[in-house]
C-alpha cells in the first residue's frame, strides 16, 4: 500500500492508494509494497528499492549506505508494544534530494501517530525535515514504551517482595511472576536493539547531512535525537539490570520457601520419630517382654510417645527452628 504526502502550505495532504505518484510529492509511505508498486516509486525516483529480504540484513554496509547522493538507511522498529507479543521489523528510510520514501512491513504506532501531525499546520514540509520529525516521534515512542516498562517492573518489584501474610493474602504465584519478568525483559531486550539501530542511524544520517548542507536546523535536530537515543540506552541498560535483579530476587524467593518447607517436613519428621520408635518397640512380638502383661503398659507407652514428641517440639520453638 502507498501512502503518498504533498506539501500544502505548512502541512502535508495525504493521498492513499495511488497508481501514481503526481508532482509535489514529498514522503512516500510504502506498507507491505507490492512488486508493481515497487516499480511505481523506482520510476519516478530512480532509485533501486531495496527488498525485504535486502532489508533484514544486519550488518552496518548493507543498512547505512549512499547511492548517487542517495542515503538508504534501515533501522529496527518497534511495533505492538502494548501486547504481549511485541515484534522488532526492519524498516528502511530513503532520503533522495527532494524526497522521503519509507519501507516497512510492520505498522509502529510512531507512524501513524506523526501521519496525523504532520497533516496539521506547522509541519514538515522538505524531506530531511520529515524524516527528522518521523525519526522524533520513533524515539518519543520508544522513550514511552521505557517508561511504562518501568511502571510495570515496580508493580512487579511490590509484589515480589511483600510481606509473607500479604503474599498468602493476595496468593502470590511465583509462576506468574516469572513469566511476567521474562516478557519485560524480553520486550527491553527488543527496545535495546531497536536503540541501538536508530542510534547508528542518527550518527550516519548526521554526518551525511554535513555533507549535503541541509537546514541548520535539521542538523541540530539530528543531534539532538542522538542525545536522545544515548540516554533511552543508558536508561534500557538500567532496566535490564533491573530485570536481572528481580528474576535473581523471585529464584531468591522461591528458593526460601521450598527450604521453609523442608525445613518444616524434616522437623516433623524428627518430632514423630521417637514415638514412632517406641511404637516400634511395642509393635514386637516376643514372649518374653514384661510390658505385655502389665494392666498399665497401653497407657505407659501412649504417655511415652506423647512425651518424646513434645520434647523435641518444644526444643525446636526455643531454638527458632519454628
């Protein structure tokens, strides 16, 4: 699907499934391209559009590169994070001299959300402008996506480390905890790969804009989304740690209480040992034990096991074993 942008005083028109892409055509959304629409936008820019296949490569020479003063950059985008199955896709960004054409085969919510800015007054109208802003709503994205990261991982933190009669109130799962660590770290673990991309991107696309001579201000903005970016890494890397310390702290956890429940099986163990020995005892049948015959033996090894069980008991509370 093409999705074309003109620009219209100080906002851009959006013009949606065209078969052709008319003068003043500024951004070229391409979702999902088709191969005929791949040869629609080839024509009328004369650029080669890269394939997804081409695109899914990960080393830096085949996703930041330059062709006859055009820069052809991919980056791994976010998309879906609001669910429980978050996706990384590639997306590429072709900044030609007068034209900003777009790949992806994934929807990022950056997308629509500066689609709908940049048809509002006061937007973008060049091409290096548009794919700064684009760029800035991608990094705003993520930026959000971090914070409510970190939101969920308190939650989270809360839970784990309530008080022992508040975790058999609200009947904690340690099960359930484990998994909801892993989706959080598995969804930084994305982010920070999606940072890392956009980062080599901003870098790239800064020094090819020295280069070219575009506005000031658009370089300025480039540097400034680089900044950006460095921090949102710094802030992932805290989180992952994070993750690593509450996935630590929850095995911490339940290791504690399978030992509090060994612990309790072994000492009842060794309380209803000695009556159980004494049972034992009496349980023999030999002829010759003088008990047998005696009117006060039964209740004499009853008085007897209920003594020896208690005696260890009460040994175990005054020693903080229970």
């Amino acid at each position: 699907m093409l999705d074309l942008y003109l620009a219209q005083g100080r906002r851009l028109g959006r013009l949606t499934g065209a078969t052709e892409i008319p003068a003043g055509v500024v951004w070229i959304d391409m979702l999902r391209p088709t191969a005929e629409e791949e040869r629609l936008v080839e024509q009328a820019i004369g650029i080669d559009v890269p394939s997804h296949a081409d695109m899914q490569e990960i080393e830096a020479s085949s996703r930041l590169y330059q062709e006859d003063g055009t820069l052809f950059m991919t980056a791994t985008l976010l998309s879906k994070t609001d669910t429980e199955e978050p996706v990384a896709r590639p997306v590429t960004f072709i900044l030609a001299a007068d034209r900003l054409v777009t790949i992806r085969y994934s929807e990022p919510r950056s997308f629509e959300i500066y689609a709908a800015r940049c048809q509002k007054p006061g937007a973008d109208e060049d091409a290096a402008g548009i794919l700064a802003g684009l760029l800035d709503a991608v990094i705003d994205r993520a930026a959000d996506t971090l914070e409510r990261l970190a939101a969920e991982m308190d939650a989270l933190s809360a839970k784990v480390f309530l008080p022992r009669a508040a975790r058999r109130e609200t009947e904690l799962a340690y099960q359930d905890v484990l998994r909801a660590i892993g989706r959080k770290g598995e969804l930084n673990a994305k982010i920070q790969e999606s940072l890392l991309s956009i980062g080599r991107l901003t870098t790239y696309l800064g020094q090819a804009l020295m280069n070219a001579r575009p506005a000031k201000d658009v370089r300025g903005r480039v540097k400034t989304l680089g900044r950006d970016v460095a921090s949102l890494t710094d802030h992932a890397h805290f989180l992952a740690d994070r993750v690593t310390f509450l996935l630590d702290a929850t095995l911490g956890m339940i290791s504690n209480e399978q030992n509090t429940i060994i612990k309790i099986v072994s000492i009842a163990t060794l309380v209803f040992l000695p009556p159980t020995v004494i049972a034992s005892i009496y349980g023999m049948n030999f002829q010759a034990m003088p008990e047998l015959a005696w009117p006060w033996g039964y209740p004499f090894a009853l008085a007897l096991m209920v003594v020896s069980a208690i005696l260890p008991y009460t040994v175990f509370r005054r020693i903080g074993w229970l």
